[in-house]
C-alpha cells in the first residue's frame, strides 16, 4: 500500500479503535503486573533498526491468559499502528524481526530489506502459530533458523516480486479470515 494510504488508514482505524486499544493496554498491564505497552528493537526497512510497539502478554516467562487471547487474535500488534504512523511500517509486508536475522542476509535475500516490514504478510498467515510449532521441536533455534526462517524470507521475496495494491488488499482480507480459524 501507498505510504500516505497506510498512513489514512492507519489514523482512521486508531481513532475507531482506541476505546478498545486503551482497554486492552489496561487488561495487558493487569495480567503483566506492569505497564501493558511492551516496546523492542526491530529491523526495519533498509536494515535500519525500530522500536516496535506492541501489548504485553507475559508475565514471569509465561504467556497469560489474557496474554493467549490477545495472542489468537493479534490484538497485541495493534499497538503498531503508531509503527505505520510514524512511516515506520506498513500494513502488508514482512513482520519485523530482531536483530541477527533480516540484517544479516546476503546477496539476493538482502532484497527484502527494500520492504518496510508490515502487520501481515503471508509468511505471518503461514506461520500463525509459530510459537507452537518450534515448541514441539528438539532444537526450536536450529528448526528456526534452518527451515522456518529460510522459508518467511522466500515467501517475502515472492511478495516483493508481485506486492500491488490489490495483493495486499487480498493479504489483508486473508489474515481476517485466518483470525477466526
């Protein structure tokens, strides 16, 4: 999508939604035992680094229950519609990722970092429930790195090659549907 698009949209859906955002940031802080807002360093666009906003879901090491909810239904990324605003993300490309993975890609894999990482993307539709799947692995890190990561960056180049206004429209209607699976 267009910048100044993300950005509209972006605006419309925090002024719609804040109500809902500020309780969710309350029911966050209340399960965390802390502030509900949780904020770390990404890679963004062009390998540059962010902070990304998003609600807290765990408290000592374990998710909540509140936590799960706001987990299964991506309330928890909400937050990062301030990311769009500030130009920092879109709503369509790859989730953002600490550092030590997209900033470390060579040759042509480098060319995902020409897209400004997104809410969605098909690698996040594909790897919903990520967490579970690594979880039942004996080297979740290795399984990672190996086949998991390896797999999100393929998607991502394949999404540079055909991204349009109208394919993002389909990610996006895509990742609504895969909430309520």
């Amino acid at each position: 999508m267009h910048n100044s698009l993300n950005t509209i949209l972006a605006i419309i859906l925090l002024i719609i939604l804040l109500p809902f955002l500020c309780v969710a940031i309350l029911l966050a802080g209340i399960s965390t035992r802390s502030f509900g807002l949780f904020t770390q360093q990404r890679i963004g666009q062009y390998a540059k680094p962010f902070t990304i906003y998003k609600l807290k879901t765990m408290h000592d090491g374990k998710v909540t229950k509140i936590g799960t909810f706001l987990r299964k239904f991506k309330i928890d990324e909400l937050p990062q519609l301030i990311n769009i605003l500030k130009g920092e993300m879109s709503f369509v490309g790859p989730r953002p990722d600490l550092p030590g993975y997209y900033d470390q890609l060579i040759g042509d894999d480098r060319n995902v970092l020409e897209l400004r990482p997104g809410l969605t993307s098909l690698a996040a539709i594909k790897y919903r429930n990520e967490e579970e799947l690594l979880a039942q692995q004996p080297d979740p890190d290795r399984y990672n790195d190996h086949i998991i990561f390896p797999d999100k960056v393929k998607m991502n180049l394949e999404y540079l090659e055909q991204r349009s206004f109208w394919y993002d429209v389909k990610i996006i209607l895509l990742t609504l549907k895969s909430l309520f699976k």
